[in-house]
C-alpha cells in the first residue's frame, strides 16, 4: 500500500531537523525523541488496513487538535511534531493523488508503444524495438512507477473496463521491462533461471503487492466470476512470436470493447497461428491451455466449435466447414507454440 510506504520512504527526514538540534537540553532531546518513536509506532498500528485517505485525514485531525492546544505556541517540541505529521500528511496526499489521478488514457505508455511497436504488413502480429527501448527506457519506467502506485482501494472504485485496461496494459508493460532488463535475449524464456520461470519471478509492485506475471493473469485476470473475458488471450502479450500481437496503443475502457474485438480477429486471421486444413482445424496451442475460458458461458459460448464459428470470417471458414463444426465434425491439432522473440529484424 501507498500509505504503508511513505513514512518508511518520507517521514523520518521531516523529523531530523528537531532531533538532530545539539542546542537543546538532553531532557528536551530525550520528549522529542520519544515523540517521534510514539508517532512513528501510531503511524505503523493504524496504517494497516487503512486507505491513505483514511490515514490523510486521521492525522489532519491530529494537526488541527494540536493547533489549538495553548500550549503550542511555546512548547517546541509540540510544534516539531506537528511540522512531522503535516509532512506525513501531505505525503499520503501526493501518493493518493497518484491512485485517485491515474490517467485512464495511458498517455505515457502509448508514446512507448507508438514509438517502439510496429505491426507487421499484414497486420496479424506485431515486433518490438527492444534494443530502442533499452536504450530509451524513461517513459516505461515513468509508466510502471505510475502503475505501482495505484492503491487497491482506489482500483476496486473503478469499474470493469478501467480495471480490465489496466491490468492487461500492466500485463504487458511489465513484460517489456522484463525483456528490456535481460536484453540481448533469443526468448522471454531466457529471463528466467533453472529454478524458476520468468512468469514466476517477483519483480514488481501492482496493487500493494509484490507480483509476479502469472498472478495478474491467472489470479485476478482470468479468475472465474470476475471479468469472464476470453479475448484476453489476445490482449496480454508473453513477448512470443507465437503470442497475439502486442497493439501499438494501449487498451483503453472507452475502446477496449472494440480493441479485445480487433485483437481477437487480427490473431485467428493469422494462417501461421490458426487455420482449416485437411478437415482439420489447426489452431494455436492457447485453445489447449485456456479451453476452459472459451468454454464458459462468454456471448452465449460454450465450446471450441461455437467459438469459432462466431470468429469463421477471420479464420475464413467455407459453409461447408462452417457446417461441419455445427455437426462437431471437426478434429483439432493444436499447433505448437513459437517462444522466439517477438523483436523488430
């Protein structure tokens, strides 16, 4: 949590002024020292579980109480403290500020994307600059602190769309940091280590928590009953020739309807990935991973077959195929999954 961070991060430096001023007397030295041990134990206790709006206004209070007791125009070490718990509060002001301010149009990560993405002629996939970005990282990096920042409070007071953009462009972000860390590298696989793969490792903070790739798909995104989205399986980008196409701007909640459309339709028209062939309907390997997601009620859907058939232009299906996936006639071989690189030739 932002309010958990801030005095750990802040605090202290708005005491050092008083605790450090030789001219006083030891017994004056010893109340002020006390005061900032009891202050700083009162932040920690009530900073669990408290949002920083809540905490924000706590020690206002704090402030305003201390203001009218008549004895702080003459007693310094009470007004050190308030200069102490103005300094906390003004600081859980600004982190909240990063929550409750968040740019819902992604503005800093679409000038990444803009500028170190590009589709391919066809406009089924994508490739990214990554030795640019290594050598440019600013912005993404301005980008993910923005993300970090975000409290879960202020993210549950979102709706869907917000949430949903949100946790795909993080998705998706984060694994350009992580490739543009390790660069020069063959595969997203060659992040991580004999023990423990890339989409395992904790590098990050979303949400107040330490995270890892996997949870943010697999824990909140695709958890059952929250967002029942399939086509997010070709929104978050894995940095794999095989993986859907990194856009080259970020999802939105005003477009994300259109753009999860759009995304899905460009993936299944890409022959490489997904295709008919010899009454075989080969398809990439996330139908095998993620059936279940396809399978669970999503438009009315409740197969592989009624999924397809609602996406047979882009995968540019006969009536003679369309019909035999009405008749389950229809055998599936699941291609295997390219973990090359998805970087710019």
């Amino acid at each position: 949590m932002i309010a958990s961070r801030i005095f750990a991060a802040g605090a202290p430096s708005a005491y050092q002024p008083y605790v450090k001023l030789g001219q006083h007397s030891s017994r004056n030295e010893e109340i002020r020292s006390a005061e900032v041990r009891r202050s700083e134990h009162r932040f920690k206790t009530v900073s669990r579980g408290t949002s920083a709006l809540e905490l924000t206004g706590m020690y206002l209070q704090r402030v305003l109480k201390r203001c009218s007791d008549r004895r702080a125009g003459r007693d310094e070490s009470i007004k050190r403290s308030m200069q102490g718990i103005v300094f906390v509060a003004l600081s859980m002001l600004s982190g909240l500020a990063i929550s409750s301010d968040f740019d819902h149009q992604h503005k800093t990560y679409a000038e990444v994307l803009e500028n170190h993405v590009e589709w391919r002629e066809d406009g089924t996939a994508s490739t990214v600059d990554y030795p640019a970005l290594k050598a440019d990282p600013d912005n993404l990096d301005q980008y993910l602190e923005r993300l970090s920042g975000v409290e879960k409070t202020s993210f549950d007071n979102w709706n869907k769309d917000q949430q949903l953009a949100f946790l795909i462009n993080a998705y998706n972000a984060f694994t350009l940091k992580l490739i543009v860390d390790h660069y020069p590298v063959d595969s997203i696989k060659d992040t991580g280590s004999f023990w423990q793969n890339p989409w395992n490792k904790r590098f990050f903070t979303l949400l107040g928590e330490d995270m890892h790739l996997d949870q943010v798909e697999h824990e909140i995104i695709r958890e059952p009953g929250t967002y029942n989205e399939p086509r997010i399986h070709f929104a978050v980008n894995c940095a794999s020739i095989g993986c859907p196409a990194l856009r080259t701007e970020p999802f939105t909640a005003e477009q994300l309807e259109q753009q999860l459309e759009d995304s899905t339709e460009r993936f299944l028209r890409d022959e490489t990935r997904n295709r008919f062939r010899d009454g075989q309907l080969e398809v990439s390997s996330i139908f095998k991973w993620y059936r279940e997601d396809f399978e669970r009620g999503w438009q009315g859907i409740d197969s592989l077959n009624a999924f397809f058939l609602r996406y047979a232009n882009s995968l540019g299906l006969s009536e003679t195929e369309k019909e035999q996936l009405r008749q389950d006639a229809v055998d599936y071989r699941f291609l295997d999954y390219d973990w090359r690189l998805n970087g710019k030739k």
